[in-house]
C-alpha cells in the first residue's frame, strides 16, 4: 500500500502500469464518487488494458485515507490530488471523475491546466444537488450513521436487476458504503453542498467527454447536458440502462470517443 502525508492527513494511493520516459502512454488519473474507494475502478482497468497508466487514490474522507479536519471543500479535495500528483512528478493526464469526482476534476483544471489533457465527466455536473437536499443527508447520517442511507443511495446507484439479494458484488458494494467514515462523508457532502462550477465549466478548454446514464437519478441526463453545454467543445454521450455505477458500460462509451484520450 502507498500513502503519501498531505497536511493533516495519510492520501491512500495507487500507480499501475505506469510508462517510462521512453514509452508513449496516456495515463489515466480516476477520481472516486461520494462514498466509495478506489476499487471501484477496478473492472475499468481491466477494461482498458495496459495501453493506459493509471493513477488511483482515495479522498480524504473515504477509504484509507485520512478524515482531517471537517467540512472539506471541493478545492481542498482538488488539493489533495495535485499534490499528489506533484509527488508523483506526473502531468499531461487525463482526469476521470464520477459524480463528486467530477466537481474534483473540474477544480484541478481551474487550478492546475497544465496537468490536464483531458476530462471525462461521468454522471456529473457544475452543480450537483441542493443546499437542502445535501442538509437532509447530512443530518441522516450524523443521526443514524451510513446505515440509515444505505438503501435509498442503493436505489440511485444501481439497477432493481442488479440489487439482487443473491448478488455478490451487490452485497459488496453495500458494505463499502456502510463503512466509509462518518465525518468524511459528511465532510464531502458539504463539499457538494457548496460547489458551483458553471464558471469553471464555461472555462475549459481540453478535450471533455460528459457521460450520462438515462437511468441516473442523482445527475439526470439533463443536468449532464446543461454541464456539457456550458464546456466549450465538449462531447455529450447518454447510456440507455445506466445508473451511475455500470462503469464498464461507461468504459465502452469513452472507447467511441478516443479524441479525449488521445489529443
């Protein structure tokens, strides 16, 4: 396991497949939604193979990295990852981000261009949510804990088909969830909570793929629209039978758009 000391906290992380100065391969860094860790990617990679380096981490908040100081700030999250990726003496990336990692990629563009050869925007968006409805969760799982939210965040990540009892992964998933850290997650739902990037958005100016799932309750296929509306240049895909979480399904949707990983 690799953890690298930023400011009050250990940033879990993981590098695979990464190219030598010899070798010409795009690297891909991923940015984790609210309540996962990096594993999440895991079939994505196998998906994409090694004509691609990969860059992984968790946020501050979730998985093995450390809680630190509440509430975060999209920015501070943003910080993080250039940090890390400072560290990692890497630049001329391409950044996936799924749901808040989208806000998170959006934020490394603002500050950091130069690290940035590409973005994939999946089930995202400038803006995401509400004050009231980011209130509401918050106070749900400060009162019962990540148990309480579970199945209606179940309901909204994945399909009725796919949230089978007898289903493994399911199960899995489940647990990852229930057992992020409290104040993390409530720490980045403030983060979402307060985040409004339609100017950051209107600013971008590298190759964008914004990816929609039509099943996606969370950041509808409009709302992902209106983001890839206000992206300059950007490029708009919609998944029929697609909540936010079939990230191999996504997988294939960026294989038809190769321009964002290969300018």
């Amino acid at each position: 396991m690799d953890f690298l000391a930023v400011d009050d906290i250990s940033l879990h992380f993981r590098i695979q497949n990464l190219p030598t100065r010899a070798q010409d391969r795009p690297i891909i860094v991923f940015c984790n939604s609210l309540g996962t860790d990096f594993r999440i990617w895991d079939e994505v990679i196998a998906a994409m193979g090694d004509e691609f380096g990969y860059v992984l981490y968790d946020q501050r908040g979730q998985g093995l990295s450390g809680v630190g100081t509440t509430p975060y700030s999209i920015e501070s999250h943003a910080e993080d990852l250039i940090r890390l990726l400072d560290h990692l003496e890497l630049g001329d990336l391409m950044i996936w981000g799924l749901s808040v990692g989208g806000l998170i990629a959006q934020s490394v563009y603002a500050k950091r261009p130069d690290l940035v050869r590409a973005l994939v925007l999946s089930n995202t968006a400038h803006k995401i949510g509400t004050a009231e409805t980011w209130n509401a969760r918050i106070d749900i799982a400060r009162g019962g804990g990540l148990a309480a939210l579970v199945d209606p965040v179940m309901e909204r990540w994945f399909t009725p088909a796919f949230r089978r009892p007898d289903n493994a992964l399911f199960l899995g998933c489940r647990a990852m969830l229930a057992r992020q850290p409290v104040d993390g997650y409530c720490g980045t739902c403030e983060a979402i909570r307060d985040a409004d990037f339609s100017d950051v958005s209107a600013r971008i100016a590298v190759p964008t793929l914004c990816v929609a799932g039509d099943q996606d309750g969370a950041t509808p296929p409009p709302l992902v629209q209106e983001c890839a509306n206000l992206i300059p240049h950007s490029r708009y895909a919609e998944i029929s039978g697609l909540r936010p979480y079939s990230l191999r399904r996504t997988t294939r949707a960026l294989r038809r758009y190769r321009e964002c990983l290969s300018q």
